[in-house]
C-alpha cells in the first residue's frame, strides 16, 4: 500500500468518527465527553465557511477555507484564526486565560 493510499484510508476512517460522532451529538446519544469534541469540529466548520467568506474568489477562499478547518482541528485557538473571529481579540484572550475561544 502505497503512502498516499495509507494516508487517503486514515483521513476517510477520521472523517467517519467525526461524522458518526456529530449524528450521535444531534441525536442527543453522544457520550458525555464528546461535547467537548463536537465544539471543536462544529466551530472549525464555521472558521471554514468564514474564511470561504472572506476571501475574494473561489479558488482562494477554497484554499483559505481548507487551511482553516485544519488549523481548528489541530487547535481551536491558534492565533492564524483570529482574523475570522466575531472578535479577534477573543482569541489573545482565550490563549492567555487557557480556555476555549
């Protein structure tokens, strides 16, 4: 198996755990500690349709869009998502406490 075939296999078996996750969520059967997991993947899901938004055509903002929803998924508050914040300083701030942005 080829690198990119392992790679290809390990991003679909993800995206099934977050799929399988956020349906048990909706259907009010997640386990409760996944609340915290639903959040991260509903808000990098919004700091990618907000960076799709921003962005001045397709192609760009389906670049920008992509990056963003990696970046939230590795971590929620790292300072690169700050300019697609309601308010950007939330972000400085949540960083220095330790909390969530």
């Amino acid at each position: 198996m080829s690198e990119i075939t392992s790679t290809r296999l390990q991003i679909q078996a993800a995206a099934q755990t977050i799929l399988s996750r956020y349906d048990q969520h909706m259907s009010g059967s997640n386990p409760p500690d996944a609340d915290g997991e639903f959040f991260t993947i509903v808000s990098a899901i919004a700091f990618a349709g907000e960076a799709r938004a921003q962005s001045p055509d397709k192609y760009t903002g389906e670049a920008a869009a992509f990056r963003a929803l990696m970046l939230a998924l590795i971590d929620i508050k790292h300072p690169d998502l700050d300019y697609l914040r309601a308010d950007p300083s939330a972000g400085v701030a949540a960083r220095a406490e330790g909390g969530g942005a």
